[in-house]
C-alpha cells in the first residue's frame, strides 16, 4: 500500500501536477507501460524506495569517513 501511495504521488509530480491525485494513487485508468497503473505505481514506489534508502546510507558513510 505504501509503495503504490508512494509510487502515485511520484507519478502526478512528473505530471506536472496536472492529472487528480487521487486518481493517480488510487491507479484509475490504463498504464502505460504495464497493464495497470496500481502495478506502475507499485513499481516506481519500489525504486523510489531503493534509491532513497541508498542516498541515506551513502551519506552516512561518507560521514563516518571525514570524522
């Protein structure tokens, strides 16, 4: 749930904002790419996860480092 929310919302950002929300966290309408939107949003959530999760860990150890 949380990575389709996620997902949605990173969606309607690269849509400039100009498509519903709800409609994109909700994953109404056709993908894209894939056959759903829920199954797009959940993917793109994933990532975003993942490469958040990698930012913040990569911060800190370069952290570590210049102590």
């Amino acid at each position: 749930m949380w990575f389709t929310t996620i997902g949605g919302f990173i969606r309607w950002l690269f849509n400039r904002c100009k498509t519903k929300l709800t409609d994109e966290i909700d994953g109404l309408g056709k993908g894209t790419i894939l056959k759903t939107r829920q199954t797009e949003n959940w993917l793109i959530g994933i990532l975003f996860s993942a490469i958040m999760i990698a930012i913040i860990v990569l911060v800190n150890i370069v952290k570590e480092n210049n102590k």
